[in-house]
C-alpha cells in the first residue's frame, strides 16, 4: 500500500508524497535505526497493529491484502485470502447481491463510515456468520482502482444493543413486557382489530395482599412469588396472547383475538385459579394468591390503549369492590363509583402520612365486676376534601387498594400509645383492636404486635385482638397458631360477630379465646322476638361450657342490656351507655365514678328488673 494514494474513512488526504505524515520526533527515531524514513515498515506495523480487519480489494472483488486481524474475524489466515475473490466470505445467499453492490460501488467510488448498512455478516471459515460493521475508502494501486475495506466485529456490540433493547421493553424482575411496551402491542393489536373485525382484550390483573407478603416475608420473598405469578399468568394463556408486568402486583394480558367478552372473563377466571394455586418457593410453603381482574374489550370499550388500560383498572377495582377474587367487565356505568373510590384512596393516603384520623372509643361494662372494663377502638375520618367518611367505607376502600395493613397498624399504634397513657393516669382498662382479614394472615403478625406492645410498655392483657368468625374459620388450623402465640404473651382474644359464621363445635373448641362477642343482629329483638333471646341464651350457655365469656354488642336500650344479662352474658357494648367518643371523653367511663355512672344509667332506665 504503499505505493497508494488514500482518502477516506480512517483519515484525512495524506500531503506528503510518500503518503505518510509522520512525526518528526518518529523519523528521526526511524533514521537512528535504520538509516532512514522506511514507509513500508510504518505502514506494515499499522496494518499488524490495527484491531479491525482490512482488506484491499480491486474492482472484480478480488482480495489483494489483508491484515493479520481479518483471521480472527473470518478464521482465515492472510495468505489464504489474498488472490481469492471476497465471495468467499459472504453467507451463500448474499453472494449474488454482494456482487451488485461491488459493482455499483466501483461505478461511483465513495467513501464510506461504519454504521451506514445494518445487518452485515461475513462467513467464518467453521461456518458460522459473525456480525461485522464495515467503512470503505476509495484508492489507486498501481493505477487501479481499488476499496479499502475496514472490517469490525460488533458481535459484543450488538450483544449489548439487545441488552439495552430488553432492558427498555422488559420488566427487570419477571421478564415480562413493561408499560411502555405493553401501549405498543396495545396500539398494532387494536389497528388489527379494527381492520379485521375481530375482537381484542385487555385483562388487568392485581394480586389481593400482596404487601402482606412483603411485610411478613421480605422483599426477596415477594420477588420470587411476583415471578412465578409471571410464569403462571404465561403458561396460562395461549402463545399468542402477551403478558406484562405494570408495577408492583399489577399485570396486564393482552388477548389480540377473543370470541367476546364472556370468552375474555373466562380467561380471567382460569388466570385466577391458576394464581389461587399454592405456591413453593424454596423452603416456604405458601397458601395460593387471591386475585382481582378487570376486562376491557376493543375496539368496542376504546382504541387508544391508555383508555384501555384505564377502563381494565376500572373494572378490576369493581371485582375488588364485589369482594375480591373476581373479575368484572368493565361497564360505563363503573366509571362514576371507581372515580369517587379512587379519591376516597388518594385521602386516605394522604391521612395516613399527613394524619386526620381519629380513633374513637365505645365501653364495654362487665355485669360482674360492675365497671367498664374495656374499650373497643373504632375508626373515624373526617377528611378536609370529603368531608366525614363512614368507617366502613374507608376500611373497604382500604382493602381493595392494598391500603389495610397499613391502615391496621396505625390503630394498633394509637391504641396501644393511648392505653399506655391511661395507665399513666391510673386507669388499667383493656382497649379492643378489630383486625383485618389481611392483618390475620400475616405470618410476623404475633411479632409485629408483640414488639409494638414493647415500644409501648404494655402487658399483654392491656390488649385485645378481635377477629372475626369467618375469617377464623377459614383457615381453623393457622388461626389457632396465630391466636396460641398471641395468647402466649397474655394478649386477649376475641372472636367478633359470633353467630354470623360458619363455626363447627369441633372447630371452636380448639380455638385459643377468652370471649365471644354475639352479634348485634341477635340483640335486635330482644325482649320481643323469643327466638333472639333464645339464641342469645344458648351462645351464652355455650361459652360457658368453652369457658368463654361473652360480650352483646349492639345494646342500644336498658331493657335489652337487663335481658341478656339475665340469659347469661357477662358484657355489654352499644348505645346504652355511650356511643363511641374521643379518648378524652371516654375516660368519664372508668374508675369508681364511671362505674356508678354506669350502673345508675342502668338502674334508672329499668328499675323493675333490677329489682
């Protein structure tokens, strides 16, 4: 080379005559050694130095030289390329074309940077195609024209070009599509839709206490549960249907082609069977994963896929509102009640960082000890945007949004800071704390509570923890470890709503408790319907053979609080005596005045039963 005369890709136009600009400082080190500016020796030591392949090529796409590099790209020693045509490095199926372009290149010599041609492969002499970039720079040897072709391996490059591409379409944790891709398979799957005539479908899927796991297990936990939900969700549907990860425990599955609507529910009702499956992850057993879907169909609900997405949430948050565990297609009518279900959940966030709520409390007055004994902690929210929030409403928007162990905790905290402040000021009163269904279920449950009590300086029988009867009975056998370890730490424990369930005889016996709280629906009609107060007579009957005691709640008169006292309950709760009131103005309830309070409102209100 020479005897060339180069521009292109890898420099500018040499102005010296023998083609090279080199250093002064370099030639006088080449005249030191050698007696003298060799450009042959220079150029030979570029070209064995240069990492990228090159090769000379003439304009019958003959090879003329090539540089030691080209063997590690083309497993082809130098000496066996030069004189060989350059079909002898293309893939079979590019010969033809390769020859076209070296015939157009030669009739408009140009030069040319790497990057312009995607997609280029040179044939390994094992067989296999190597990615490659190339620039040509157009030149003369001996007066014919020729390519310099400079050749670079970006197999590593395009290795890393599909690891930034993945990582900008894929969630990082299960591998599934993320949002930004799952809006564009959203968008050409409706375009198909509409040119075809055929429905599509978007499921969204949210797991029910998901947080529940994280707090109780851990976050690794939690990973490795999100990814066989991944997996589960793909194996579930068909090949050519997409599933992706929104965030968090939400995923969405795309169903390109679907018969309908009522085809696309039962899809999601066999996603939801499939996620309520027990899972092994490791060593930890886990019982299978409540779930909520919501369906959208298109194009007949919407088009644009964030519309899609929004109408699919919508419908998802009415299965939550059902009862969980559903799926629900979406209605317009939805939109009105899940907008004002979503504000009720944007407060309650914001009460929760920022405060507005309250705890309130209602006595409970045991007949044998003739006082107030205990205080049942009830929730009150009244919100500066909403204004007053039902409790029921804020409990039920906080457990279908994944809000209620965190709302559960704060409870737990005020009623234990408040307790301790009662005994502070002499009054050791019992305060009763309702759990959730997802608190229940948390598997720390015992050492979340137990260490909050610590915090506190609390004893054990400072506490009591109501559950209700159904959710004890749903799973009779961890109720009971949960509820012994409790017990264990002198915690007090009641089962709440009795009678509203589905208790066996068998299963309450084994259940760890001090009380049954008998249902207000059984109080109702007492004195006047025989069969309430007969039943009320037989619960209490029953726990004292079980040892229990027993609390009526729902006493709104003296005549009724009198009546049950005489078929055998030990407590009372309800209007009677007071309705649930500030911390403050409970407290008029305790001590030796609140009891004679109590028992003359009683006296006064029923003197001849008293008597």
């Amino acid at each position: 080379m020479t005897n060339a005369t180069m521009a292109g890709a890898h420099g500018r136009r040499p102005d010296a005559a023998d083609g090279l600009v080199i250093d002064a400082q370099l030639r006088e080190a080449l005249a030191e050694v050698g007696g003298g500016l060799d450009a042959a020796r220079v150029e030979h030591a570029l070209l064995t130095a240069a990492p990228d392949g090159i090769l000379l090529v003439d304009a019958r796409g003959t090879i003329l030289l090539a540089n030691p590099a080209v063997q590690a790209l083309t497993g082809h020693a130098p000496q066996q390329l030069v004189g060989q045509p350059l079909d002898v490095l293309m893939p079979a199926g590019l010969m033809q074309r390769h020859r076209q372009r070296v015939e157009a290149f030669f009739s408009q010599p140009h030069d040319r940077p790497m990057g312009r041609v995607p997609n280029l492969r040179l044939r390994h002499r094992d067989g296999h195609e190597v990615p490659v970039d190339i620039a040509l720079g157009v030149c003369e040897v001996a007066g014919t024209p020729c390519a310099a072709v400079f050749l670079r391996d970006v197999t590593e490059l395009q290795r890393l070009t599909e690891v930034l591409r993945h990582q900008a379409t894929h969630d990082p944790l299960t591998g599934l599509y993320n949002r930004a891709q799952l809006l564009e398979v959203l968008r050409l799957a409706c375009q198909q839709a509409q040119r075809g005539g055929r429905p599509g479908a978007v499921l969204l899927v949210d797991l029910d206490d998901f947080k529940a796991i994280n707090d109780g297990h851990g976050h690794a936990t939690g990973d490795r549960l999100l990814i066989e939900v991944a997996r589960r969700l793909r194996s579930t549907v068909r090949a050519m249907d997409v599933v992706a990860r929104l965030g968090g425990d939400e995923f969405v599955i795309v169903l390109p082609e679907v018969a309908g609507a009522d085809a696309a529910l039962a899809v999601g009702e066999k996603l939801l069977h499939a996620l309520a499956q027990p899972y092994q992850l490791d060593a930890l057993a886990l019982g299978g994963m409540g779930a909520s879907a919501g369906v959208a169909v298109f194009p007949h609900d919407a088009c644009a896929p964030d519309d899609l997405l929004r109408f699919a949430d919508v419908a998802m948050y009415a299965a939550k509102h059902d009862g969980r565990g559903g799926v629900a297609r979406f209605e317009a009518s939805m939109a009105a009640s899940v907008d004002a279900h979503l504000r009720v959940h944007e407060r309650l966030q914001h009460a929760l960082r920022h405060g507005g709520l309250q705890l309130h409390y209602q006595p409970q007055f045991d007949w044998d000890a003739e006082r107030v004994t205990t205080v049942e902690a009830l929730l009150r929210w009244s919100d500066p945007v909403l204004g007053a929030v039902s409790p029921q409403r804020c409990i039920e928007v906080a457990e279908a949004t994944g809000l209620i162990v965190s709302l559960g905790d704060w409870v737990l905290e005020q009623a234990c800071r408040q307790a301790r402040q009662w005994r502070d000021q002499g009054a050791a009163v019992r305060v009763a704390v309702n759990l959730s269904p997802q608190q229940f279920r948390l598997p720390d449950l015992p050492q979340r509570i137990v260490a909050m009590m610590q915090r506190h300086g609390l004893p054990g029988e400072a506490l009591e923890l109501e559950i209700t009867e159904s959710h004890a009975m749903a799973d009779p056998q961890r109720a009971c470890v949960a509820l012994r370890q409790l017990m264990e730490h002198g915690i007090e424990l009641a089962l709440d709503d009795f009678g509203t369930g589905h208790s066996s005889l068998a299963q309450l016996k084994r259940l760890p408790l001090h009380r049954l709280k008998i249902d207000r629906e059984f109080v109702r009609g007492i004195p006047h319907d025989g069969v309430d107060a007969a039943l009320v007579r037989g619960v209490a009957r029953l726990a004292r053979l079980l040892r229990l005691q027993t609390v009526a709640e729902g006493v709104e008169t003296a005549t009724q609080a009198w009546h049950v006292r005489r078929h055998g309950v030990d407590a009372i709760q309800g209007w009677v005596l007071d309705r649930a009131q500030p911390a403050h103005e409970v407290a008029r309830w305790f001590g030796p005045q609140g009891a004679a309070r109590a028992l003359a409102r009683l006296r006064d209100a029923a003197p001849a039963m008293v008597a």
